[in-house]
C-alpha cells in the first residue's frame, strides 16, 4: 500500500520558476554551515551563512516587489517556508534601508560604542575606507553607497 503523505505541501503556482535558484541557494547555505571553521574566527565562519541568506531574501523581495515577477500567494508562501526572512524584507520597504544586510547590524544592543553598525553608516562619514563588520562581514550597505 502506498505510504499516504499528511503535511504534502501545497506549491503555488509559479513555484517551478524560481526551485531551482532556491534549491541552489539552499545547498550552498547547507554547504557553509557544514564548512570547516578551522583558522577562522568564531564570527567569520557565519559570515557565509548570512551573505546566502541575505541573498535568498533579496531574491524573492526582488521578484515580487521590484519585477512582480510572482504573485503574492507564492511570495506569501516563501515567508512561510522559509525561503525569505519577513523581517528584513520589511526593513528594505523602508526609506534608507534598502540594502540593508542583516537585522543584527540595526541592533543597538550589538554595537560597543554606537547604536548602528559600521556597515551602516555612509561611506563619506566614515573614516575607514575598507571595513568588514563583525556581525555579517558586511563592506557597507548604507543607502547612498
Ligand atoms: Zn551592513
Ligand atoms: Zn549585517
């Protein structure tokens, strides 16, 4: 007899366009968390982790917000799942955090000395030409950068 699935998902339409770039997305995200983290510093190993999670949201976002490339059920759906981080997809709605690259680099309580991260702060206010945050490895995602 053959085995009867209870929680089979239901795939909105369109799904079929955009599996393939997230199942890419997925094995890499599987990849980095499975990556040797020797000679490395504690922060830096989830810094892959972070950029590919970045990237799978900004996917969506940009298919549903700026191309309307999907409808909102399968957006919705993606929430959902997991595919996209709700949260931060909110933050890049907003004025000057359209590029923003992480949720922890906006929280007060992670910096020592300021209340943003140095990757949030623009380019031409910055002293430092070349940084890295420590939270995502970030390089700068202010808004006029
Ligand atoms: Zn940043
Ligand atoms: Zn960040």
């Amino acid at each position: 007899m053959p085995k009867v699935k209870t929680n089979r998902v239901k795939y909105p339409e369109g799904w079929e366009l955009i599996e393939p770039t997230l199942r890419e997305l997925q094995g890499k995200m599987r990849e980095a968390e499975n990556d040797p983290h020797d000679g490395k510093r504690k922060c830096e190993t989830l810094w892959p982790i972070f950029k590919i999670a970045h990237q799978k949201s900004r996917y969506i976002f940009d298919l549903y917000h700026r191309r309307r490339e999907i409808s909102k059920e399968l957006f919705e759906f993606c929430l959902d799942q997991g595919y996209a981080d709700r949260n931060i997809i909110a933050k890049w709605k907003k004025p000057g955090y359209e590029r923003l690259c992480c949720l922890r680099c906006i929280q007060p309580r992670d910096h020592n000395f300021q209340t943003t991260c140095v990757c949030r702060v623009p380019k031409h206010l910055r002293e430092e030409k070349v940084i890295e945050c420590v939270h995502c490895g970030c390089k700068g995602c202010a808004s006029g950068d």
